[in-house]
C-alpha cells in the first residue's frame, strides 16, 4: 500500500490558485455509487435482452483467478453475478496457487481466439513468482477489459480511442452524473497506481483539470489537498484524509476499501470531511459499485466492436 505522510518540510506558500468550488454545502451530498450503478446495469441489461431477442449472441466475459486470495474471490464472484445478471455469459477459470507463468499464458492465449469471449480480465495480484505485467501483455487489447494493456494506457495517454481501466472510468462517469465538471478545476490525486492513479489523473486532464498527483515521498501533502477543488483517494490507508485537509466546498471521492474489525473504511474520514465538502463518495456505496459497472459496459463495448457484430450477412465472426 501506498504510505503518505501528512506533514512535511514544504510550506503551504505557493500562490493561490483561484476558481470557483463546485458547490458549497454544510453537510456534503453523497455521490450515489450504488444508484448510479444500478442504473448502467439496467441499460445494459436491456441492451442484452435485445440482442438476445434478435437471435445475436450475447457478451461473454472470462474471469481468471490464480490461487486462493481471499479477497479476490469475492471480488471475482461479485463480478460473475453481475455478469449473469445483465445476461452476460460469464466463463470463470480458476487456476491453483502453485500454477507457472505459462500455464496461465496458455490459457490466456487460448480466450483470445475464443470468439465467444470478448473481455479477459485476470484478477489481481497473482501469486509471487507470476510476472503480472506479461500476463497483461498476453491479452489481446480488443479483449483487455480492465484497460490496463501498455498499448490501451499508451493510447489513454496520447487521448486516443482505448479502453479505460474499469475504477477510473467509474470515477469519471460518477462526477459526471452528478454534474461535476473538472474543467478549470484543481484536482488533486492521493496515489499513483497504474490501475488508479496515473490513469484517473490523466483523464481528468483530458477534461481540463489542472492535476497534481501526491504519493509516499511527496512532503506536506495537506498543502496541496487544501487547496485541491476535486480529490481523489487511492492510497488504501484508512481515514487518511481528514478535514482538516480539505477546503470548504470540495468534491472528495474515496476509492480506498480497508478492512478494519469495525467494518469498511475509506482512504477518507467521511464524517469529519462530509462536514466541509460539498459532495463526498461512501465507502462502502461509491466507487465500489461503479468499478463492476463499468466492467460491464467495457465488456459490452467490447463486444459491439467484435468481429461478432462487424462481420458482414453470411460471413462467421472469428476473434483477431
């Protein structure tokens, strides 16, 4: 996990940066994860119900997990009911914990000529001794649902068409539903992941905002949040950002979900912080929920621009 460190030597002296907050509130509004979520299922699920209906095959979707995470279990089987129930066809592969590097190469190789299969997602991390980066380099980026093959990052970078890792899209989709233009705004990214991090600062640029991203070796990492109009939390350290932290009327979205005996936390305090900012996300019910929703629409798109849907009357769709 990502460790930050609230004080350090900087001083908060650097000019202000002037712009108008999204809104201003005593008690921030919730952006509405689950809500917002249940709503993409559904056109989704009617999407799949009309192709069914036309006599077309439907999305399918490969799941591959590698040992015995207990974590990634849940997260997989969360995944395979939301699959089944948008009408998706869902292929779980599990491979045990002492599987080599090529035993999962082949099947990855196997699902990317498998014309009925149109995301390959392979649940992370894997085991210790797995090179996790040439497995993702193994999936064909026509079926790279998570969006995390170096070629769809690359074109996300340049602002080109690519699929977008499932958590930052959710996030994206999430401030626009509600509104929340990034234009002209500071945003401030609490992490730098490759699956969070760098791609949600990089498509808040793509929208205008002025991006600073803060991670362990960055000093008083509070300057920059005070000042911040739009932050996002993906560092996994509970209650991290307090309110102290933030500016009145900010837009706080946590991605973090820690695991303490008292429940599910955030990255965020959410009920000092829901004090000064004007929309704030829950854990659990925000982001959450968004990341699984937008796994199925990646999915979905996926499939439209298949060889399935592209081939013309009379010709066999195949996989590239």
């Amino acid at each position: 996990m990502t460790s930050i460190q609230r004080k350090g030597s900087l001083a908060c002296s650097r000019p202000a940066f002037r712009m108008e907050t999204v809104h201003i509130m005593e008690i921030a509004q919730i952006l509405d994860g689950r809500k917002t979520a249940a709503s993409v299922r559904e056109r989704i699920r009617t999407s799949v119900e009309d192709l069914r209906l036309s006599g077309k095959p439907v999305p399918g979707l490969a799941v591959v997990l590698v040992g015995e995470d207990p974590a990634s279990k849940v997260y997989v089987g969360e995944k395979e009911k939301a699959c089944k129930a948008v009408g998706f066809n869902s292929f779980l592969f599990r491979l045990p914990e002492g599987s080599t590097e090529e035993q999962i190469l082949t099947l990855v190789r196997k699902l990317n000529g498998d014309p009925g299969v149109h995301g390959i997602l392979v649940q992370l991390p894997l085991p210790d001794g797995i090179d996790a980066s040439a497995v993702i380099e193994a999936i064909d980026t026509a079926k790279d649902v998570d969006g995390f093959h170096p070629l769809n990052m690359g074109r996300l970078v340049m602002g080109l068409k690519s699929v977008q890792p499932c958590t930052p899209r959710g996030i994206m989709y999430l401030l626009k539903e509600y509104g929340i233009d990034p234009s002209g705004k500071r945003a401030v990214v609490l992490g730098r992941s490759n699956i969070v991090g760098k791609p949600v600062a990089q498509m808040l640029m793509s929208d205008n905002a002025t991006v600073t991203i803060c991670h362990s070796r960055t000093p008083g990492v509070e300057c920059y949040t005070r000042e911040a109009d739009i932050i996002i939390s993906a560092i996994g350290k509970p209650m991290f950002l307090t309110a102290s932290m933030v500016k009145e009327g900010s837009v706080v979205v946590d991605v973090g979900i820690n695991r303490l005996e008292e429940g599910l936390v955030g990255d965020v305090d959410f009920a000092e912080v829901r004090e000064k900012a004007s929309w704030i996300t829950p854990v659990p019910g925000g982001i959450g929920p968004m990341t699984i929703a937008m796994l199925l629409l990646n999915t979905l798109e996926l499939y439209l621009e298949s060889d399935i849907m592209t081939a013309q009357p009379g010709q066999k769709g195949g996989s590239s």
